[in-house]
C-alpha cells in the first residue's frame, strides 16, 4: 500500500494507521492491521518480516527460499479466507482502518479539485467534502463522506456522521450542478448521519429528506459508489441515484449491525446475528435489486491494493457516465425516480 495525498490545495494525507489496532510493521513505515479473523495471515506475515530482518542483518543467511513458501502460503490462506466471509466480517473489513477514503478517491480521481464549504445557513461541516473538479478532463461535482484516518481528522471530520448543514451543503452543490449541467459523483462511506442533541435540533431528518429529494429532482447524471459503509439515511441522501454501485466488501444498510441487535434482542452483542440476517452485502444487494454492480476489491481487501480498486472505480464512473451522455435531463431525472419506485416489486 502506498502512501496517498489529500485532494489538492489540502494538506498531504498522512499513512493510514489506527495505533490501537493490532498489526505489524512491514518494511520501514507501513503497519499492518489485521482484523480478528485473519490471524493465520498475521502469523505469516510476521514470519516472513522477521526472517526479511535477520536476512538485512546478516546477508550471508540466505531466507529467500523459505520467504518465497511463506509468500506462497499467505496467498493461499489470504484466498481461502476471503471466498467465503461472513457479512459480519465484511462489515469488518468495509470498516478497516486502512481502507481507501473519499480523500484518496478524490486525489487519484479528480483533478482542479476545488472544494466548497458551508451550508450558507449555518455553518461548515466536514463530515462530507464537496466540490468542483475534472473527471478525465470533463467538469464534475463531486459530494463524499470523509471519516478521517487518525484521531485528529477523524474527530475533524466528525468519524464520517454528517450533520444537518454537510446535507445542505450537499443540497448546495447539487443545485450548482444542476443550474451548469454537471455531472454528479458521489462516494458513500458514513455509518449514519450524526443523532446528536444539536443536529436533531437544526433538522437533521429534514436535511436529510431535503438531500435525498434534490437527488432525485436533479436533471444531471448521478453516479454514486459505496466504498465502505453505507448507514441508512445518512447514506442515501446523496446516493439516490442513476447509478449505485459497491465495493465488493462494502456494506449497505438501513441501519448497522449493532443497532439492529440493540433493537431486536436488546443486545447489541449479537450484531453478528444481525448482519447475517440483513442482507447488507453487495453480493444480497445486487440480487434485490438496491445496487447496479459491483466493484471486485483485491484479495485482502481494498486496503491491501487501493490503486487497484480506486482505478477499477474511476473506470465504472467513466462508463456510466458515457451510457447516460446522449439521455436528456428530463430522461435522466424520470429514469432515476422510476429506478427507486420499482426497488422491491419484483420480491
């Protein structure tokens, strides 16, 4: 994984680390986080960094032979575990510390990246990022959650729970594209729009409904991706549109899995169970409809390969926004509505 920079005309993104997870350094700046279920990969790959070391302490040991099976053994293990993971793990890995963010989406995306802030009513909220920019050269507007990388930004950035005037502003740059005929790229990622006292009392459940209605009366493509988690809501007032798509192990539900627990057993210990009964992967999604397609992610997760999977993403936007060129606005605007109104009539 290599380190990644912030949209332009931002400060650089710093490597994507969570200190309290567990992990191990590979090589001289890169920490590995391992989810709980991939221990044999951890174990692995910690023999094969400590074996690498002694090799540059002692170039007359040769390891090269046994690294090379430990590598052939990773692989293995890292395929076997991941053909066949639960929906609680994929909820693990959508949540990764180190997964690719709206920043490194928007970094490796976009360029002229201009971002705009504020709602003109309240006041800025960082939990989603928009702006103006250029998509292989064409002027787009681009909308996206931020969740942050380190305590700093994520407390910043409000761990990627929005409140009423990032849904605002939302509705602001929105009504900017539609008023220029630009088209509209939103990147998915929050758990849910923020339930705090302040945000309920600026109206939360009414920025929310506003969002999602200016999605649906916009007269400009709307290509939206969900690139971790996607939180009721939260999610969908900005991702009702022509086109949603998924990461192969991002989730995409009307509420997370620990809510569901605490609301069906009282207990929020049994979010495994939750998220087994859901239907929040992409996999479920795509067959009921909900989604258009799904963006494959690299054996270990997105974060294992980022430049992979953001390059696999750039090219499904490049694609559905050339399928809808020759669509007219009104064309596009009834076609996205009818979209939602026909989700669930053919259960």
């Amino acid at each position: 994984m290599t380190r990644r920079k912030d949209a332009p005309g931002q400060p650089a993104h710093p490597e994507l680390h969570d200190p309290d997870a567990p992990g191990i350094t590979i090589g001289t700046d890169l920490m590995i986080n391992y989810l709980d279920f991939e221990k044999p990969i951890s174990d692995l790959e910690g023999k094969i960094h400590e074996l690498k070391k002694l090799k540059s302490e002692d170039e007359s040991i040769d390891t090269s032979e046994e690294i090379g099976r430990l590598e052939t053994r990773v692989r293995e293990a890292m395929e076997e575990i991941y053909s066949k993971l639960t929906p609680w793990q994929k909820t693990q890995v959508a949540r990764h510390p180190q997964r690719p963010h709206f920043v490194d989406y928007a970094s490796a995306l976009f360029t002229e990246f201009t971002p705009l802030a504020g709602d003109r009513k309240f006041s800025e909220d960082a939990a989603i990022q928009a702006g103006l920019a250029r998509f292989k050269g064409q002027p787009v507007a681009v909308i996206g959650q931020e969740k942050g990388n380190d305590t700093k930004s994520r407390l910043k950035h409000n761990f990627g729970s929005p409140r009423p005037e990032g849904y605002r502003k939302a509705v602001r740059i929105m009504e900017l594209a539609d008023r220029f005929g630009l088209p509209v790229i939103s990147l998915v990622d929050t758990a849910g729009a923020y339930p705090g006292v302040g945000a309920e009392e600026r109206g939360q459940a009414e920025a929310i409904a506003r969002s999602t209605e200016m999605c649906l009366n916009i007269k400009v493509p709307l290509v939206s991706i969900v690139i971790g988690e996607g939180g009721s809501g939260g999610a969908i007032a900005i991702a009702t549109g022509n086109r949603v798509y998924m990461l192969e192990h991002a989730i995409y539900s009307v509420i997370s899995p620990e809510g569901a627990a605490s609301i069906l057993w009282r207990d929020s210990t049994r979010a495994k169970e939750a998220a087994a009964n859901m239907k929040i992967t992409a996999e479920d999604l795509k067959a009921l409809g909900i989604i258009d397609g799904i963006i494959p992610e690299p054996v270990g997760g997105a974060h294992r390969n980022p430049d992979a999977v953001i390059g696999k993403a750039g090219e499904l936007i490049a694609s559905a926004l050339q399928d809808m060129s020759g669509q007219t606005g009104e064309q596009l605007r009834s076609a996205r509505r009818q979209k939602f109104l026909d989700i669930g009539r053919h259960l």
